[in-house]
C-alpha cells in the first residue's frame, strides 16, 4: 500500500471520472427506491474532492484521506455523505504512515464498524454496507484485487433481492424488493476503481 501524491492524484481522477459516467444511472436507481438524487451527491461529492486534489495529495496517506472524508461529509449531503466520510475518515485516522497490507486491513474493519454504527446498520439491511462487509473480509484475506472488484460488484448485485431496512428505501417494505441499493452500486464502483488502479 504505497501510495504516492501521483497515485493519489491519479486515483481521484478516476473516481470522479467513473462517478461521473454513472452520476445519472445511480439517480435511476435511488428513483425506484429513494428520492431519486444520489448519482448527483456522488458527483457533488466526488467534484469537491477533485478541486481539492493538489491540497490532498500532498499530505502523507492517512492525513490525505482523512481530508478526503471531511470534503465528502460537506459536499455529498444526504444520508450517504457522513457514512462515506465516515469510512474515509476513521481510514485516515488510523492508518499509520506507511501502512502494510495487515495494518490497511485491521483499519479497514475498524472503519467499516464506525460506518455501521453511524448508520445503525448491519449486513443484509441492503445499504453500502453490504458492499463493505464483503469487500472488508476480502482485503482481510489478501485477496488479489481484482477478485476484490468482482466481489464488491456482485455485493452490490445481491442488494437487488435484499428487503431494505435502513434509510429511504426501508419506507417502501417489501417494494424495495427488487431494485438494486444506489449507495451499494456507487461503493461497488468506487471500489472496482480503486482495486483495478491497484492491480496495475
Ligand atoms: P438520501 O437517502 O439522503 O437521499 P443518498 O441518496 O445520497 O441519500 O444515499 C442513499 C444511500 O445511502 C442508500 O442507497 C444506502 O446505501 C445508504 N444509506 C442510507 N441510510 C443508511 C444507513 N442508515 N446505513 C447505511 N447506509 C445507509
Ligand atoms: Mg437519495
Ligand atoms: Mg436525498
């Protein structure tokens, strides 16, 4: 996991690229089962961390991504936007400068539980989470990264059957049966991103 100002400034390039490629089928989604805006607060999102990006990647890792999560609270808004920054923030909190494989893990899992207990959520609840949980247990096991990609990404397919029971979509009972979760399909994307940038 070593990533320089160059890697960083590459990677949110990428993230803002590819949420902004998908900005309008996330809306799609959070339509049929929420209000319909979460492909514009991913790029709300996503276009205040890429303004900020020189700033960003000059800090050292953990202090680059704990920026990352205070531009992504103050900028995403919704219910997303503290559980990304969350992630983001409790990441950067934790992790120590120059972070081994086993130390990106354990601060993962760390992050992830914060995320959960901001949201009061828990797996099978058919939010992000159940992108993260998944994802989380594969970097744990040092899975390469692209299996990393291909778990996210089927995570977030699974939310499709899932019955939702937090946030927006939790209103709608059983007729969020059905829909795929807008948050898991952007942490799908972002991950897949993050992973394949990661293989190279
Ligand atoms: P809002 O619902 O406020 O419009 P967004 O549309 O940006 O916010 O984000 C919706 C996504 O946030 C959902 O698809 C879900 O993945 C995630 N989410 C919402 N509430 C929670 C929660 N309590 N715990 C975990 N994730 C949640
Ligand atoms: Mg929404
Ligand atoms: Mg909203």
């Amino acid at each position: 996991m070593q990533l320089d100002a160059a890697d960083l400034t590459a990677l949110i390039a990428l993230c803002r690229a590819e949420i902004d490629l998908h900005c309008e089928h996330l809306s799609v989604l959070d339509s049929a089962i929420g209000d319909g805006d979460h492909g514009a607060n991913m790029r709300r999102g996503l276009e205040a961390v890429y303004a900020e990006r020189e700033a960003i990647a000059a800090l050292p890792l953990p202090a680059a991504l704990e920026k990352i999560g205070l531009v992504l609270v103050m900028s995403i808004g919704g219910a997303a936007g503290p559980l990304y920054g969350t992630l983001l923030m409790e990441l950067g909190r934790g992790l120590p400068d120059a972070p081994d494989a086993a130390a990106f893990a354990a601060t993962l899992g760390r992050a992830v539980e914060a995320v959960a207990r901001r949201g009061r959520s828990g797996p099978g609840d058919k939010t992000l989470l159940d992108v993260l949980y998944p994802v989380q247990a594969e970097v744990a096991g040092r899975a390469a990264p692209a299996r990393i990609a291909e778990c996210a990404q089927s995570a977030a397919r699974a939310t499709e059957m899932m019955l939702a029971r937090r946030g927006r979509a939790s209103y709608l009972g059983e007729r969020s049966v059905g829909h795929e979760d807008p948050g898991a399909s952007s942490c799908a994307l972002l991950t897949t991103t993050i992973c394949l940038y990661l293989k190279e």
